[in-house]
C-alpha cells in the first residue's frame, strides 16, 4: 500500500461546505492510487460550539472557584476530534461512495503517558488501521488523543490529550508507524511562509521547500503552521511533510532534507517568527558569589514544573530569563516568598525571593525569618518582571556561518529606534527580546532588511 497521511485543521472542517472541500482531497489520493489515512482536529476556533478552547470554557463557567479536574477536561476536550471524525467520514462517503471508519485515538492504537493534557505518545499499534485498510476502508483518526495502556477500573485505558498542536503530532506519530510516503497537512495559510502576513501583509512569501530543522526552528519560535513535534518525527523517519491549503491548487511548502545533509558553508534567510505575551524577569542578588547556587536552584525548580525559559543570561549581580507569560502564575507560586540558602565562601546567607518587595506579606515573611534565624544574615532577592514582551527571531539555516549577522540585525533595530532587551543565537536563528509594542515593526524590520520578500530565502548561499 502506498500510505499517505492527511491532517486537517481545526478551520478546514468548521464547516459543511469545507468539510466537503477537504473530504475532496481524500479522495483524489485514493483516486490517484494511495491508502489515505486521515487526521483531524476538532471543528473551527474558540467560540465555534465544538472548538477545544470553546468546551473547556465550558467546564470552566460551570463554576471557576472549583477546578476541573485534568482527566475529566481531557474527557471533555476530545469531544470535538470525535465529532470531527464521523463528519469526515461521512463526507468522504457521500462524495465517493468510498467505505470509512471513524476511529478514536485510542481504537486507532494510539497509547501514551498519563500526563493529562500534555501527554507524550509511547507507542502506536498500527493493527487497527491495517486491517481498516486491507477491509478498502478509508480510517478517519481523531487527532489530538491517546489512551493509557491500564487503568484499574476497567480494561480500557485512560482518555489523554497530547496538548497544543496535538492533532499535527498524531499525523506525524501515524506517518511513521505507517511508513507512510508523505504526511500532508492542511492548514488555512498557503504553506509555510516567510513571516505572517497578518504582521507584513502581502510582502510574506510561501517558500517552497524547507529543512526540517528549519522549519522545527520557527514553530519552537512561535510560527503557527507545524507543531515541532510533528517535524521532529518525521525529521527521525525521513517522511517529507507537505504544508498546504485545501482549497488551493498551489503545491504547498514541502519540508524534507537535514540541514546536515547541505554542504558546508551553506546558509539562507529563511524567515522571521514571532512569540507574544512573555515576561521578562531578573533576579537581583546582592553577594555575586551567592548568584551560582541561587541560579541552580531555581532553574531546577522551574524544570522540575515544566517551564521552558528564553534568553538565560546572567551579569555580575543578577541573571535573567524570559517565560511565556501564561507561566508567569505559576512561576510566582514558585518564586515569590522562596527561600535559598547558601553558603559561598564559608558564609551562610539566606536569601528571600520577592516579586513584590514593598508589600505587606514580604516583610512579615522577613520579620518571622529574622526571628527563627537570629544569627543567619538574611537578604532580599527582588524579582524585576516586565510582562509586555516579545520575541522576534530571524530564522537563517546555519547561523554561525554568517559573519555579520549580529551587526546587521542590531543596525535595522537601531535605524528603527527599537529597543532590544536581550538578544540570543542559536544554530538556525537569531531572536530579539523586545517590549510587545515594538513587536510588528521589529518583525516588519527585519523582513524588509533582509529581502525575504525578494526572493533570498529561496536560495541557498554559500560564503
């Protein structure tokens, strides 16, 4: 069988008319001698009566003072795949007259951790879907969804969600259990392009080829199009991954090739992402010998929850760090108030945390430390935050083989009177902190001072 899997979003089946558009891609594959296996998310955006976002608003109004609780939201969040699944199925039946199965995640053979809301695929049993397609049926998969292989009140194993972008991570888990030709996803842009057009209008451009580590680099960056789990699974198996829209006779963006495979030296422009909504913090410490063991401590604090941080710099009496601004709750629960002890140099300090070192309950907390800690010098360790922040980045295949890179993005930001709060490298990128005011110029900026609308992305370059 020549498998291919075929991943619609959430817009591309909102409703009956594009539901019909996107069952006609199906059955041009089956038409044109492939075994299609289809993915699809739940139906339109938040506010849409079956969008994710819109049932968890749901669960939510019931009453806000009383969590809900992780296994019963997964529940409730795979309602709208499943809705998804039977309506694409009997699309694609009323089309072509073609046998279908609507499956689950869980009847598909898809199994994962027990981390509600965000678990991890650890196996796929492709059986079910074989025997589907062997029997010339079309599987229709609900993305987005696993089960647990046990649970102690039955045989069937816990309903999980596989979190933001999940239904992209089912595609590409199947295109490699599969051992699919291609895995296609359909999205509501043209492909994956240089920048978004609601940011640079008509000067975005689809770029019609791309690396995996490339593209993984601009959806870690905040590009919408792919979720990076998808690409890295199918970067590890080799599977070209197609971006399209449904309604277009446009070939798409094609992701495939590692960038190892390139000749040394070689690099391009490729793009420039944008991240919203993150904070910006800065712990102040008043003995810099105390700052490494302050430092370890809470970056293990903030790994051991979860939370990803940007732009990890320190100087001489405080280190700093960018979180998505979703976090910044938890991340005072874990900080403010925290106390950390050291003892750098043979001396004993203790240091108290505090995002708010002017309020009430910071200097109740110092007076009884004071108290149970006489003879211990005890130190505030004022938490700086600055929450309306951005990240812009510059995507370039093989950034350090561009001498001047550094210069020329700190030159369009200063022409353009932007200030940059810090700024990082890595292999496939350059990113700019700056205040979310500046992000939609800063993005414009470095589109237009690098010429990706004019065509350089497209080539690669060699020094």
């Amino acid at each position: 069988m020549r498998v291919i899997v075929q991943k619609f979003g959430g817009t591309s089946v909102a409703t009956k008319e594009k539901l019909f558009v996107a069952a006609q891609r199906v059955v041009r594959a089956k038409r044109e001698g492939f075994s299609p296996v289809v993915v699809v998310s739940a139906p339109g955006r938040k506010g849409d009566p079956y969008a994710t976002d819109t049932l968890i608003s749901l669960a939510k109004e019931i009453d806000p003072q009383v969590p809900v609780e992780p296994r019963e939201l997964d529940l409730l969040m795979t309602c709208g795949e499943i809705i998804s699944i039977v309506l694409m199925a009997q699309a694609i039946k009323a089309l072509s007259g073609y046998k279908t199965i609507a499956l689950t995640g869980g009847q598909a053979g898809i199994y994962t951790d027990s981390n509600f809301g965000n678990a991890r695929i650890v196996r796929i049993d492709p059986t079910p879907i074989w025997e589907a397609m062997k029997d010339g049926y079309i599987p229709v998969v609900a993305g987005f969804q696993g089960v647990t292989e046990h649970f102690k009140l039955g045989g069937h194993g816990q309903i999980t969600t596989l979190g933001r972008g999940g239904s992209d991570t089912t595609a590409g888990a199947l295109a490699a259990a599969l051992k699919a030709e291609a895995c296609e996803i359909y999205t509501d842009v043209e492909g994956v392009m240089t920048a978004d057009p609601r940011i640079v209008g008509n000067k975005a451009r689809v770029l019609p080829s791309v690396t995996y580590e490339e593209v993984s680099e601009m959806a870690h960056l905040g590009a919408k199009v792919v979720h990076p789990r998808c690409v890295e699974i199918a970067m590890d198996h080799r599977i070209p991954v197609w971006v399209r829209k449904p309604d277009s006779e446009n070939p798409g963006t094609v992701i495939k090739e590692r960038a190892s495979d390139l000749p040394e030296k070689m690099f391009r422009f490729t793009g420039v992402t944008h991240l919203p909504y993150v904070a910006h913090l800065k712990v102040h410490v008043k003995h810099q010998n105390d700052l490494p063991e302050i430092e370890t401590e809470i970056y293990r604090l903030l790994g051991e929850a979860g939370i990803v941080t940007y732009f990890v710099g320190k100087s001489k009496n405080l280190f700093e760090f960018a979180i998505v601004r979703d976090n910044l709750d938890k991340v005072r629960n874990l900080l403010d108030g925290l106390t950390i002890p050291v003892s750098a140099n043979r001396h004993s300090r203790l240091y108290l945390l505090t995002m708010s070192p002017n309020s009430v309950a910071h200097r109740e907390r110092k007076r009884m430390l004071t108290q149970i800690q006489p003879k211990l010098e005890i130190e505030d360790a004022p938490v700086e935050v600055v929450t309306n922040c951005a990240i812009v980045s510059l995507v370039v295949l093989n950034t350090r083989e561009v001498p001047g890179i550094m210069a020329r993005i700190l030159e369009a930001m200063l022409d353009a009177n932007i200030s940059i709060l810090q700024v990082a490298d890595a292999q496939h990128s350059v990113s700019c902190l700056v205040l979310e005011e500046d992000m939609v110029r800063a993005v414009n900026v470095l589109h237009d001072k690098f010429e990706l609308h004019a065509g350089v992305g497209e080539r690669l370059q060699t020094l």
